[in-house]
C-alpha cells in the first residue's frame, strides 16, 4: 500500500505545472527529516505578522514526517504532518501549527523547485496566538527539480466556440448524461472560460486518485442510507442559494464558503443562514492567488481558521482582482477549526470516507477536473465523454465545488454525486449537477476537504 501511495504522489512531478505557486513538490520529496528555524515570536498575538523577510533564528525544531501522516520531534513527541498539492506542507505538533510553501525560483516560464526547502512560511500556535516566522530545511538535500509553466496560449484571447458535432456525438452515443448550448459562454475568451473552470493557478498535473477505502471506512457508511441530500433533509434545506462566480477564477472561495454556509446551518438547524464574502478571499488571502484560482484546504480550512471569513455585505462579490483587501475593517470574522482532508491527509479520500463525513458533518468542498464537455451539462449523471474534436484549445483545470448528496439512478443503478457548482441557476439541473460516484470520476473523490465553523 505504501509503495502504491508514492507512485500517486511521484506522478506530480511528471510534465509541465501550473499551480498555487509553480513549486512541484511530492509526497517522497518532503518525506523525512527537517529542521525548522524559528524567528522571534510576535509577542502580541496577531495574524498580521509579514514574513517576506525572515527575523533572526531564535530556536530550532526537528522533525521527522513519517508515512502515511505522523510527525515526532527529537523529543519523541508525536503529531500530525501532511501534504498540501504539490504547493508545499502543514506540521502541526506539540500545539503550534507550520505551514509554508515549498522554495522554487522561477525564470519566465521555467521554474526550478528546491523540495527540500520552503519559503519562510508562518506558525503559530493551535489557538492561533503566538505567531512567528520560520523556514525550513531538510537534512537530505535533494536534487533541484526543473520544470515548465504552462504560458497562456494564443487563443486565450479569442472568444469560446461551441461545438455542436461535440454535442451531438455527446446525445447520440451515450444516455447517462444531456449536453446543451449556452450561448452566454460565446460572450467568453478562452481565458474567461479557463478561469470559471478553475483557473491556471488550480491546475494540478497528475492529481492523486482515490485510495482504496479501509473496511473501517465501508462498515461506517453502511450506518448511513443509499441516497441522501441536503437540500431535503428532515424537510429542511440546508444548503444556500446557488452564486455565479462570473469570469473570475474563484471556485475555491465559493466552494469553500458555501461549505461553511450550509454548516452553519446544519450547526444551528437553520436558525442561523449567513451568506459569506468570497470577494474577501480573493481580494485579502495571502494563501492564494486570487481569480487566477486557489485551493479549499488552504481556504476553508487554514484561511478560516487563522484570518476568518466575513459576510458578504462586509466586502461584496465583484469578481475582479485587486492588490488592495477592501473588506470593512468593523465587520467582525466568523473562525473555523478542524479542517483536514477527508480521509485523513492529502492522498487519503475514498468514496466511503466522503459519505461518512458529508452525513455526519455536512457538505463539503470537492474538486476535480474539468474537462470540455463538462461545460455543456444540462442534466443526468456526468461522466467524461472523451468526445472532443482533435483540435482543442481548452485547458484541463481543477475546479473546486460543493459535495451536498449522493443518490442511484433506479432504472440503471448508476451510483452518483450531488454536486452545487457556482455557475448561476440557468447552468445544469438548476445550478447542480450529479457525477458518477464510484469510480473517482475526474478525480471527484481525490481530495474532499471539510472544515467545522465556531458557532
């Protein structure tokens, strides 16, 4: 099993790259011992520490990341560590928390990745007081790694086509799912298409599939029943309203506040029903790149739980980038805790895990690869066609959405995912579409991220 994982995980480091930032780190790269060098603690608590320029060492921590997701200490104290992408790591142990991004030094497009370094990341302990610097280094240094960025392509600025051959060869050869038109996307460049499908900046080449689920992970969702959605649960719709991300890469941040949305309604049994700010995250978050994409784990988890998120009438959607956080400084931040990947650590999702924590907790944030024909789903059970004409200009990106159920076609016994997308109401089955569950289906099952809001 072992052996297996890093096969997954060695298959990022294969090709050209595009993603948070262009650093291509894998799962054996940062495997091992570190030695983590810690600045001067900033002694009055706050989250707005700026370590573009590392303070001097004050203290040293090594730690050895052990597989699958255990950290120890030179102390024997034993934590947690796990992966983050290809993008860089999270050590959490003897109550502070490390993150950091991989080191890279990029060229124009060619970029050079120092896996066993990172950039100065932030730490703090785990009830976010205490914050500091630091940078770490392995003790096996590695060979520097050289890859590609995909640079933008000269279609981007040309308007989208559809393509009706595609379509009709979509209907005509298979039944599970309906292709349709959607004018409004020939109002779009390329590079607006490839932003609401994700964006550049998600893209992740070679992302890991999905484990093959523990008979832990089976005999608890055997507790749960065969269909289940939370938009009918009890008699009570606990998901809030569909939003249209427009042009702008900024999936993650709807997925990753409509995940907090509806577990605050799930918490408060809909008592309470906030709408929250994605515009704050693209604008103000330093741990992604704004509407050129981002990931949920590094937003509706340590985004949530470090800076917090605000409603959205404290910094409304606007879907452009801007160098300037314009959310109101009076408006007050809602914390999150607890954010993890299901299944545990980056490489770890199932099928089976995902229904156990989408049941128990809410719903979730997902994400998995958008491909051409995907754009013109109307209704049924998506799967990937491979139907494109041989001349395609769109790009492959990493969409991040909303996990709300999960259901069976009765005629077929197709097994599926109800899935909120953030494309407005007049897309799919009225702003939602069902995916095939089962069968890590664009990698839907890879990497589901959940988080639990402080209510």
């Amino acid at each position: 099993m072992e052996s297996i994982l890093f096969l997954l995980f060695l298959a990022l480091s294969v090709g050209t790259v595009s993603g948070d930032t262009p650093a291509n780190c894998t799962y054996d790269d940062v495997r091992g011992t570190w030695v983590f060098q810690i600045g001067q603690a900033d002694n009055v608590n706050t989250n707005k520490l700026d370590c573009t320029v590392m303070p001097a060492t004050v203290s040293t921590l090594t730690v050895k990341l052990l597989y699958p997701d255990e950290a120890v200490d030179e102390f024997g104290n034993k934590g947690f560590w796990t992966l983050i992408y290809n993008q860089g790591f999270e050590v959490v142990i003897r109550n502070r928390k490390y993150f950091a991004f991989s080191r890279y030094k990029q060229d124009g497009k060619n970029v050079t990745s120092y896996c066993d370094q990172t950039l100065n990341g932030w730490s703090h302990d785990t009830s976010d007081r205490n914050w500091a610097c630091y940078m770490g280094k392995k003790t096996e240094a590695l060979k520097p790694k050289y890859h590609t960025v995909l640079p933008p392509k000269v279609q981007d600025d040309k308007y989208y086509t559809t393509d009706y051959n595609m379509l009709y060869n979509i209907n005509s050869k298979q039944s599970s799912w309906k292709a349709g038109v959607y004018p409004h996307l020939e109002k779009m460049t390329m590079d607006e298409i490839i932003k609401i499908a994700g964006g550049r900046k998600s893209r992740i080449n070679g992302q890991p599939r999905a484990v093959r689920p523990t008979e832990k992970d089976i005999q608890n969702s055997r507790s749960y029943p065969e269909a289940f959605d939370w938009r009918d649960h009890m008699g009570q719709d606990f998901v809030s309203p569909i939003r249209n991300q427009e042009s702008c890469g900024s999936c993650y941040a709807f997925s990753s506040m409509g995940m907090h949305e509806a577990r605050v309604r799930v918490i408060t049994n809909n008592t309470q029903q906030p709408v929250f700010s994605p515009q704050d995250i693209v604008d103000c978050s330093e741990y992604s790149q704004g509407c050129e994409g981002g990931f949920p784990y590094l937003i509706a988890g340590k985004y949530a739980e470090d800076f917090g998120i605000v409603l959205e009438s404290c910094n409304p959607y606007n879907g452009k980038d801007s160098t300037v956080c314009h959310t109101k400084t009076s408006c007050s931040r809602m914390y999150a805790t607890d954010y993890k990947y299901v299944g545990g650590y980056y490489g770890g999702c199932n099928e089976y895990a995902m229904i156990t924590a989408l049941v128990k907790n809410g719903p979730m944030s997902v994400s998995f690869m958008v491909y051409n024909d995907f754009l013109h789903y109307k209704s049924g059970v998506y799967h990937y066609t491979q139907l494109e004409n041989s001349f395609n200009p769109f790009e492959i990106t990493n969409h991040a959405v909303l996990l709300v159920g999960y259901g069976k076609v009765e005629e077929t016994g197709e097994k599926y995912w109800i899935v909120k997308n953030s494309w407005g109401t007049t897309w799919g089955e009225d702003g939602y579409f069902r995916i095939r569950r089962g069968s890590d289906e664009c990698a839907i099952e890879s990497i589901a991220v959940e988080s639990t809001p402080i209510v």
